[in-house]
C-alpha cells in the first residue's frame, strides 16, 4: 500500500497512472472506515484500473461547535481496511498540506446548498465542495465514488461538477445499513447501547414513509406529520428537521407526483444523524 502525504507526489503517482493509459477511482474519506466505506471501493474496483482513498478530515467543512477535534480517528485500521479491499493508494494529506498559510480560495454552490444540512450547519458545504475541488484536481480521477447516505453532498458534488466542467464522472453509491436499517456512519461510534436502539426510528420512518407513499398517500405534509408523531414518541431523538424534497433540485415539495427524496436530520443525545430514502409514486 502506498501512502502519500504530499500534493506534489500525489500529481506524480496519478500522472504515472495515465501515463499507462490506465484509470483512476477515487473515493474521498475522512477516515474511520466502515463497511460502507470499504462498499464504495469495491464498487471503484469495478469501474476502474486502479483505486486511490483519500483520508483527510477536512476542517473547513466544520462548524466552530462541530466534532472535528473528536471526530474519531485510526489511520493504521484504515489502512489495513482498504487493502484488504484492494487500495492500492491512499492520500493522506495534513492540514497545513491541503490549506497553507496564506489559502485563500473556496468553492461556493448555491441554492442546492441553501437547505435540510446547510440551514443548520453554515459553510459546511463549502468546506466540502472546496475540500472535493481540491482532491479532484490533485488526484485526477477518472471517476469518484460518493455515498447517497450524505444525498445533499452528493447533490451539491454534481452541481460543482457540472457547473465547473470538472472531468471526474461522479457515481452514486446506495446507503450500506447495519442488520437493524441504521446507515453505517463513523458517528454511529458515538451512540450509547440504548442511543444505538433509539437510532433506528430514522429507518423505520422511512420505511413507514414509502409504505404510505406506495399506500397511496402524496400530501407530504401528512407524511411529515406521520414521521414526526413517530420520532418524537423516541427517547433521546430530537429532530433537525424532517423534509420531502425534489431528487435533484431538493427544493420541497407539496404534493409526490413522481419521484422524491425523504430526508431527515436528528441528535440522538450530542450525535447528529442524517439519513435518506427515495419515495416512490
Ligand atoms: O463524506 C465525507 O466523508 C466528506 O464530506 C468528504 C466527501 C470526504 C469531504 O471531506
């Protein structure tokens, strides 16, 4: 496994890779891998020659009360992880790598930004849309590989892409749950026993949601109401917000007419969730 810190040595390694005529998959992390991580690059291994990861936890995507100091950690795991899937590369970049004294440019998609996770966590897409715009150009990927669990990340991703004609072809990858319908997600790591069984309501309104969709239901105002009633009947579950949305431009919607998105942001104790389903008329 090769494990490359620099930016400089990073271009060199992809240029190599090109040189052969040969393709590139990224999968940009921020480390502590879980299965759905490890999903991602075997999905990579299938699309392209050669799969590199990025692990860096980008701090520009963090708010100022966020988790980024505690956001946890395991680089030596991580490795193991991803060659066992088959990584032949991993970028690993510090922060003073990514963002040297003096940076001082950002990448700034509108609208599409504005709503569900932007509303409550200011900058944050930024600070991911920047982070993105950076690895895509130092690694040179011929495709990257981005879960649809973070479905607004995957939005905004596409959006910069397209709108920056970037090269990289941007794949969706499905949400990878635990037994019980929890998304995998490094946070999961935060939840107590009792927290963990709490969490899985997210699911269980989703479900609920595209069972009153398939029942006939197409008010989103009374499959709002539904999901909150049931969330709010769960200890320790306190909703960010709850919101029917258009698959692309995630703006809300009154009535399902065709194809729309169920998304969901909770705390369950100090841990926020996200998580999303496709809703169906
Ligand atoms: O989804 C994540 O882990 C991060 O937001 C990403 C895409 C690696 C950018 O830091």
């Amino acid at each position: 496994m090769d494990v490359i810190t620099d930016v400089h040595d990073m271009k060199a390694y992809v240029r190599e890779i090109h040189a052969m005529g040969e393709t590139l998959c990224l999968v940009p992390t921020m480390g502590y891998l879980h299965e759905g991580h490890l999903d991602l690059m075997r999905r990579g291994r299938t699309l392209a020659d050669h799969v590199i990861i990025s692990i860096f936890v980008n701090p520009t995507q963090f708010g100022p009360h966020e988790d980024l100091d505690t956001y946890p950690r395991d680089f030596a795991r991580d490795e193991k992880l991803a060659e066992s899937v088959g990584v032949e590369c991993i970028f690993f970049p510090g922060v003073q790598e990514m963002y040297p004294q003096g940076y001082a440019t950002y990448v700034n998609v509108e609208q599409i930004t504005e709503g569900l996770c932007g509303a409550g966590r200011p900058g944050h897409f930024r600070g991911v849309a920047t982070v993105c715009a950076k690895l895509f150009n130092i690694c040179d990927p011929d495709c990257a590989v981005f879960g649809e669990k973070d479905y607004q990340q995957l939005a905004v991703i596409r959006r910069m892409v397209d709108d920056l004609n970037m090269r990289v072809q941007i794949i969706a990858h499905p949400t990878v749950r635990e037994a019980d319908g929890l998304a995998m997600s490094s946070r999961n790591k935060y939840l107590s026993p009792e927290q963990r069984r709490n969490a899985t309501v997210l699911n269980r309104v989703l479900i609920q949601a595209q069972e009153l969709v398939k029942a006939g239901e197409h008010d989103t105002a009374a499959i709002r109401q539904k999901t909150i009633e049931l969330i709010r009947s769960t200890p320790e579950v306190v909703i960010d917000y709850v919101e029917i949305v258009h698959p692309e431009t995630l703006a809300c919607l009154d009535m399902i007419e065709d194809q729309a998105v169920m998304a969901l942001a909770v705390k369950v104790g100090p841990t926020r969730l996200i998580d999303n389903m496709t809703l169906e008329a």
